[in-house]
C-alpha cells in the first residue's frame, strides 16, 4: 500500500470527529485537471500545520476548497464536525480568515482602513477598536504608521499588514497562503516569527501553505507533503526531516512508484 493510500485510510468519521477542520476525500478539478485527489487531513484546535510540496502539486487549492473558492467534485469539508456548507463570505463569520498570496492591501487606503476592512460586516465599534488595539499590538509597526497610506510600505511590512488584516476577523482558523512569498530573506524569518507568535499569545489554529520548507518546518506543529493533488506523507517536522519523503516528491519518485504498483496491479 502506498504512503498516500495509507493515510487516505487512517482519516474518515474519526479525523473528523477529532478535529477543528477536516477535509474527507476532497477532490477538485479544473476541467480535464486534476488539482486534487481523493485528499483527507485534519487540523486540531491550537495547531499550526503545514502544506507543502512542489508547484503544481495542489497546496494553494488545499484552502480555496475550504473557502468555497475551487470546484470540489467530491468529498467534503467538515468544520467543528459539522459540514462547511457556508458561501465564501459567510466563512468569515464561521470563525475562519484566509490570507491569500501576494498580500493584496489596498495601497490607495491608510493602513488603519486596511486593518478594519478585515471586519467590515462587524457593527460593534467598541470590539473593532479593541480588535485593532490588539493587532497593533502584535504588530507595533502597523501602530506606529497607522495613519500612513499602505502604498509607503515595504513588501515585509505590507505582509504584516495582511496578516493583521486577517486577525481582524478574530478568526479561530486563519488560513495562509504562501506568506513569505517573494519576500527579502531577512524578513522571511520575521514573518515566520511573527506566524508562531500569533498561535502562541492568541491561541488560533494556523494552516500555512509554504513553499519555505525549512522555515515552515521550524515552526509547525504538523506538516502535510502533497504529489499531484495527493497526499505523499503527513507528521511531524521531524519525521520529515528524517525521511526521503521531500527529496522522492520534487524529484517525482513517489508518483512513478505508484504508477507502476497500479500497473502491475
């Protein structure tokens, strides 16, 4: 049996009895393509847990299917054990926030504008406020330029900005997509810092989707490896730092052994 095929069987009623947010043999297609397969895995409450893998190997489409945003042709998304059936701008209410790559602020806005627009349906001006004193006080540097046009800031700082955004929800699940993408080394490990220190000191669950592997390994929890839409192993950051698993996946060993069990089969 492969890797994949075994954990495809270990998840089901009891993954998803187990856990915050479940996907049960998700599969996603963009026509004749195959973004995801037959995909399962779970996140417990207070986890930070990666997804990685190659280009083109389905992370990114791991939280657009659990925000409404990609075709799911089958399986399902389960939060707190109940089915995600919610469209994509309710999600938000539901307790879940996603980041997407590429850290879209609105440049023409003020950094305080950017902030509350991550809880633009929230009438109770007091816990915006509070919301915004407590995302400032993550983030010192989006307090101290508060008043600045989001257009003056720096690529590492406008990530702050877009993870700030996201607290604003005051999620229970906040979804990451690639958040050190494309950033200068130096701030690479800042946002990684910053990642950690938001499950530490807030307490929500992270799904990190990175293509950083050592970066995303030093801080998380769990970690999921996807292979063409599949996954090829899930553990710890130390049960993959002790394996082959990264090295067979980007050099695609893991899908040529399976192709030639089916085969053989």
């Amino acid at each position: 049996m492969t890797q994949h095929s075994e954990a495809a069987t270990t998840r089901g009623a009891a993954a998803v009895e187990a856990a915050l947010l479940a996907l049960d043999g998700v599969s996603v297609h963009y026509g004749a393509v195959i973004a995801l397969d037959d995909v399962s895995l779970a996140i417990r409450k207070g986890e930070v847990v990666a997804v990685m893998g190659p280009n083109g190997a389905g992370k990114s489409t791991v939280l657009k299917a659990i925000m409404g945003l990609a075709p799911v042709v089958a399986g399902d998304v389960y939060w707190r054990e109940q089915r995600l059936a919610a469209a994509t701008h309710e999600i938000v209410k539901e307790g879940i926030a996603f980041v997407p790559q590429g850290r879209r602020v609105f440049t023409h806005l003020t950094i305080e504008e950017n902030l509350e627009l991550g809880c633009l349906y929230l009438g109770d001006r007091v816990e915006k406020e509070r919301r915004l004193d407590a995302v400032m006080e993550l983030f010192p540097i989006l307090h101290e330029k508060r008043r600045d046009m989001a257009s003056a800031m720096s690529g590492g700082q406008q990530q702050m900005l877009a993870l700030g955004r996201g607290l604003m929800a005051d999620p229970e699940l906040l979804l990451l997509d690639e958040p050190t993408l494309g950033l200068a080394p130096i701030i690479v490990g800042e946002v990684f810092q910053k990642v950690r220190e938001i499950s530490d000191r807030l307490n929500t669950t992270i799904m990190l989707v990175e293509h950083n592997i050592k970066g995303a390994l030093d801080i998380v929890d769990r970690a999921y490896v996807l292979d063409r839409g599949r996954i090829a192993h899930d553990g710890t950051p130390d049960s993959i730092r002790e394996s082959n698993i990264l090295t067979d996946v980007f050099l695609g060993r893991v899908r040529r052994e399976d192709d030639e069990g089916e085969g053989d089969a």
